[in-house]
C-alpha cells in the first residue's frame, strides 16, 4: 500500500513511521460492493442508547422537579401551603449527575482500554439500574434521590466517553461523522421523549407522578442490555490485543461486507499501521498529555476546549430549566412549549447527521456559533429590557408578544445547535486521537463537558435569580469566544482515517489550511485504491 502523503507536508520522522506498514493481511481480497451505510447506522443507533439514557434524564428531570408530587413530598412549604424547591436543593438534584458523570468518564477510560468497550458499557449500565432503584423507592427524603442520581450520572459519564468511542472505532472513516452524530440524535430524541412523558403527568397528585418518568429508566436500560448482545466489540481494541481475526470480522459485521474484501483489508492496514506504532512508542501513561507527539498537549486542549464550549454556550440553559423559564415567559402550558423546544432540538439534529457528512467539521462548527451567537444576544436582550411590561419589574406582568418572540428566538437558537456543534462536538473529540491515548483523551475532554454541566445545572437558578435573563450575555460571550476558537484551533477532519489525522497533526498543517490538505490526501487514497485494484485485476 502506498504511502499516503503530500510530498511537502511531513517531517522526516513522521514519513519514515508511515513507511514501515505491516505486511498485507493473508486474505483473498475479494471485492463485495460499498459497505453498507444503513447497517452502520443502525448499530451506531444501538450503541448510542447510552445517549438516550443520558437525554432521558436531562429532558425529564426538568419537568419532574415541577411535578406537584415531587415538589410535595421533597421541597418545602411556603405560608400560603404551595410547595418550593430552594435554589441550592434543585440545583443539587439536577447537577448532581453532572458530578457523578465527571467521575464516570475519568474511571471509565483505564476500563474501556482493560475490558474492552462492549464490557465496560454492560457494567456501568448494571449501575444504572441501580441508581434508578434508589430514586423510584424514595419518598420523602431527596437526598435519597441525590444518590440514586449521582450512580446514574456516573454511568451515565462513562457511556459518554466508551459510546462514541465505540462507534468512532467500529465505522470506516468515510461514514464516521454521521454515524457518531448518532450518539447526540439520541440524546435530542429522549429529551424529547422525557419531555413528553413529564406533560403526561403533569396533573397527577400522587406519588406515580414522579415515579412513572423514574421507572421508564428502567425499559431504556434494558434496550441499552439487548444492544449490547448484538454489537460486535471494536475493532481497534480487538486489533489491539491481537485478535486479528476477530477485528476482521467486527468490521466486516459493521458495515455487512465479506471479512476478506479489498475494502476491509484496507481499513484493518490502516488499524494494523497505528497500532504497531503505538506498540514501538510502548504503553501511554498519563504524562503523555503534555509530551506525547505528535502535538498530543495541543490535541488534549483542543478537546477539552471543544467539549466545555458545547456546554458553555448555553443549551443546556434551556433544556435542564425549559418547564421553568416558560414559566416566567407567560406561557399557558410550560410543559408543552418546553416539549415544543425539545422537537425543534430533535428534529434539527436529523437534519444535522444529513449535512455533517457533506459539510465540513469547520465551516458547521463556525456558522452555527454566528447563528447562536446572533439568537442568544436578541433572547437575552428581549428578556432583560423589553419583557417586564411594568417597569422593567421582574416581578410584574410580561408581555405576551416578547414572550412568544422569545420563544422563537430560543427555538432559533436550538436550529443553530442542534445542527452543528451538538453533534460535531463528540464528532471532533472522536477523531483527534491516536489510538494508544485515545481513552485519555477522551476521558479529559468528556470530563470537562460534566464539570461545566454541573456548573451550569447548578448554579443557573442562583443566578438567575439575581440578574434574570442578563445571564443570557454570559452564554454570548462563550459563543463568542467559540468563533475565534472554531477559526484558529478546529482542523478538518472530515473524510479521513483516524491515522491519517493523527500523520496531519505531526504534519504542522496549520487549521486554516487544512481542508485543502484534506482533500489532497483523500485524492491520493483514492488513486492508491485504483492502483491496487488494476494490479489485482
């Protein structure tokens, strides 16, 4: 297999490791078609029930802390017999997750790399049951159901990291961003679901009103179980472990080919390449973060960077507070408008997974901050100064046409979201790795998404509190930020194999330059697949 690379773009010590390819695996290369994008899919679809497990909670944990039988039996009473949760407990029973997924994703990485994927996804999805057995038994004490959470949120945290991790390793490179764009399709879909599930019950008054969207928990965790039966291990880490074979057939079984064909033998060359690479440069320690090459410190901030600014521009704003914040819009029917937000959500990341694979990382990640940008600043400013129709008083009657305009311009604001940086964010963080260091990586970036998760689940009614919708410029500002960051840090990675962007970073191809290298090594793959067909035939 020839070597795929600009003649201009690599250092010597990088064009020298990518000489030395294994020798070609001893299969008949046989051709069988395309591989099949639908079979990819749909085990993407049934890996990223991890995500439907993590939206689930998100979507229905805002409507059930607004439940009357919640509010009954673990707020407090105000004078005139109404029920209320004091800022610091919602925001503990929310944000507590946040914390146990932070530690989640950090322990799960050292037993995705021991275990394997597929068994460090079954063990934590055993925890996860458990945490829901905790909340749906508890009756009047919420700290009991603060624990139950925090086990959830730790597996939770790990199917974050193990989830799309899974998928990155399991498709080819011409079909991973779609397919790990599944992983937030999920997400949107159950918040959606959760959403749906708390309007339900919204008028029930005893304790089934919270324990219905508790106990469903239970019938996604299954599914999560019968997933797990039937997705093949990935195919790196069985490589990895020299279970050669075993990563053909993985592979194969992913995108339904024959285990021997010229298509899986030459992404296994590709697998095989990194992995004896990582093998002469030994086992990765921790302090790899900051020495490893190529650029590997560069590549641990990008991703930590990459993830917080998902969190930091705000959507979780409204989906963690959407019952609430309708509320205080003067909408009639809160559950059904934060219901309506979730759909947009829902609907708009099924348009994103269609355009990730025909649009680059970078222009997405770009114009859907100036979008969000652009909405958040008009919510924000609608809310703090034109809103409160008697003197600016919050605590006064609302405009109902702000309301509504501000409720499009949220709506507005989720388009702008949901279409890029919800789902590209996981994708980035997916692809900019190499294989040994992978599961650091990945651990580091995730943990810091849940670090500012719990920030914001946390502390955003406190702060809310005090400066109303002026919070709304805090989310501008990150945004902001997010433009420069997108423009001077992201590379396009669209259409390239894991190894092939790992060969780009050693490369010193500078962000804005690097569609155009993009391009030039997916034209040589391609005249290097035409070569090895014609001396085949």
């Amino acid at each position: 297999m020839a070597s795929l690379q600009p003649s201009s773009s690599y250092s010597s010590k990088t064009s020298n490791s990518r000489e030395k390819q294994p020798a070609p695996i001893a299969h008949n290369a046989t051709d069988e078609g395309k591989p099949s994008i639908i079979s990819a899919m749909i085990l993407s679809l049934m890996a990223a029930f991890g995500g439907f497990i993590y939206g689930y909670d998100t979507g229905s944990i805002s409507g059930i802390i607004n439940l009357p039988p919640f509010l009954r039996n673990f707020g407090r009473m105000h004078d005139d017999g109404s029920y209320y949760f004091p800022v610091y407990r919602s925001g503990l029973i929310v944000g507590i997750v946040s914390i146990g997924a932070l530690f989640g994703s950090l322990f799960s990485s050292r037993l995705a790399d021991t275990y394997g994927r597929i068994k460090t996804i079954f063990g934590f999805n055993i925890l996860y049951a458990v945490g829901l057995i905790i909340q749906i038994t508890a009756t009047k004490s919420w700290v009991q159901i603060m624990i139950g959470r925090m086990l959830g949120g730790i597996a939770i945290g790990a199917f974050s990291v193990t989830v799309p991790m899974l998928i990155s390793e399991c498709v080819p490179s011409n079909l991973r961003d779609a397919c790990v764009s599944c992983w937030q399709f999920m997400i949107t879909l159950s918040i959606l679901i959760g959403n749906a599930v708390c309007y339900g019950v919204r008028h029930s008054e005893g304790n089934g009103g919270y324990q219905i969207p508790i106990g469903l928990g239970f019938i996604f965790c299954a599914m999560l179980f019968l997933a797990i039966l039937i997705l093949p291990e990935s195919p790196r880490y069985l490589a990895s472990m020299g279970k050669v074979d075993e990563a053909h057939k993985a592979l194969s079984r992913t995108v339904r080919m024959d285990p021997h064909s010229n298509y899986i033998d030459n992404e296994m060359r590709e697998i095989l390449n990194s992995i004896e690479n990582d093998k002469a440069l030994g086992e990765a320690s921790w302090s790899e973060i900051f020495t490893g090459k190529p650029k590997m410190f560069q590549r641990i901030m990008i991703g930590i960077f990459t993830l917080s600014l998902q969190q930091l521009c705000g959507a979780n704003y409204f989906f963690y507070y959407g019952t609430s914040l309708f509320t205080s819009l003067g909408s009639n029917d809160s559950f059904g408008t934060a219901m309506i937000l979730s759909g947009v959500n829902c609907g708009c990341t099924i348009f994103g997974m269609y355009v990730v694979n025909r649009v680059g990382r970078r222009k997405l990640l770009f114009w859907g901050a100036a979008l969000m940008l652009v909405s958040f600043l008009i919510f924000a400013s609608m809310g703090s100064f034109a809103l409160y129709t008697d003197n600016n008083d919050p605590n006064g009657p609302v405009s109902a046409p702000i309301g509504r305009a501000m409720i499009f311009f949220a709506c507005l604001y989720i388009f702008g979201f949901a279409t890029t940086w919800a789902p590209l964010a996981y994708v980035v963080v997916a692809e900019i790795f190499p294989q040994r260091i992978r599961s650091k990586g990945m651990a580091l970036g995730t943990g810091s998404l849940w670090l500012w998760n719990f920030c914001i689940s946390f502390f955003t009614p406190m702060i809310t509190n005090n400066i109303g919708y002026k919070y709304g410029y805090v989310f501008s500002g990150c945004v902001l930020f997010s433009l420069f960051f997108v423009y001077f840090c992201i590379h396009e990675t669209q259409g390239a194999t894991l190894e092939e962007i790992d060969t780009m970073y050693g490369s010193g191809v500078k962000p804005w330059n690097s569609s155009k290298y993009i391009k030039e090594i997916q034209d040589m793959r391609n005249q290097d697949h035409q070569d090895t067909t014609s001396t085949e035939a």
